[in-house]
C-alpha cells in the first residue's frame, strides 16, 4: 500500500512512537496503516465416507482440488463463513459438527479454520470459482493434484481419525 486510505497521500514505511514494526504510516495526517492477519473460513463436508472437493476454476492453483473455503466476511462468525462458502463454492448446504483443524500460516498472514460437517440431502452443484464439484472417497482423493498443504492435511487427519472415530482439534502451523 503507498496511499493514505484516509486522505490520499503518499504513505511512508516507518515504526510509529511506541511501537515496534515497522508501518505504511501517512505523513499528511498521521493515519496509520495496520496490517493483520486474514481468516479464512472453510468445511471439510462428508456425505456417506466420502468427502466433497471442488475443483478451482480461480488462481491461485486453478484446476486444483480444495475444501469449499475462503475469506471470512466482517459481520459472520467462523461457522457462518464456513457455510457461506460452501453454498457459494460447492452449491451445497452442510451442516456443521465442530470445528476441525486451525492452521497458522505466518508467512503469508493467514489463518485457516476448517469445520466438519455433513452434507444435506446429497445435493451439490459447482458454482462461479468452481469448475465441478465431487464426493472422494479416501481411495480416489487425488493427493498430487490438491490446491493447498491444508486441504491435504485436513484430509489425512480425518482419514486417520475416522479409524478410531474420534476427531480432536488440530491445532498446527503451516509453513513456508
Ligand atoms: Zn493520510
């Protein structure tokens, strides 16, 4: 960012008094730009042992496989988000359990909630960032072809914790 979101100056890099890091800052009226994590909101659906992926018709990583995710809006909870993007993504209602997996991501200043869920009446569709949507189940998950090390992570916690059919939260740190 080098314009003041406020007033439309020039911004500079500098720390702001009694702070630490280092800030896009303006010099015009002293606005300063703070930058925080984004939370991204997503579900790990299931419908009879298989699991819903949607295949990404959007960079990054068109043509690869995800979870129905994405940026959590201002005014939902986490849930709400999770339940948002799977309509809009997969064209399918779920019904979320629990929250599942929660991942760090520092290097890029994001956090990843997953939610599991079930899917309602089977039904699901592709919409506008998906090229087509489709139930996996754990043989036919195509594991070179996922967009993300998340997708991938969440998939093997739920396969290996689906054999003893508890399903903690994971808490982890991706990294670069
Ligand atoms: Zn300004």
């Amino acid at each position: 960012m080098s314009y003041c979101l406020q007033c439309g100056h020039k911004t500079k890099k500098e720390i702001p008094t009694d702070d630490t890091k280092l800030r896009q800052v303006c010099p015009q009226c002293g606005y300063i730009h703070y930058e925080n994590p984004k939370v991204i909101c997503g579900a790990l659906v299931i419908w009879q042992e298989k699991v819903l992926l949607c295949k990404r018709a959007i960079e990054p990583r068109y043509g690869y496989w995800t979870l129905p995710a994405g940026y959590m809006e201002l005014g939902e909870t986490m849930a709400q988000g999770a339940q948002r993007e799977t309509l809009e993504e997969a064209e399918a209602v779920v019904n979320l359990e629990q929250l599942y997996c929660l991942y760090d991501v520092p290097h890029i200043g994001q956090i990843y909630s997953v939610f599991k869920g079930t899917l309602e009446n089977g039904k699901f569709g592709a919409g506008i960032e998906t090229l087509e949507s489709r139930l996996f189940s754990e043989d036919e998950i195509p594991w070179d072809e996922l967009a993300f090390p998340s997708v991938k992570s969440t998939l093997q916690h739920y396969f290996n914790d689906r054999k003893t059919l508890s399903f903690p939260l994971h808490l982890q740190t991706i990294e670069q």
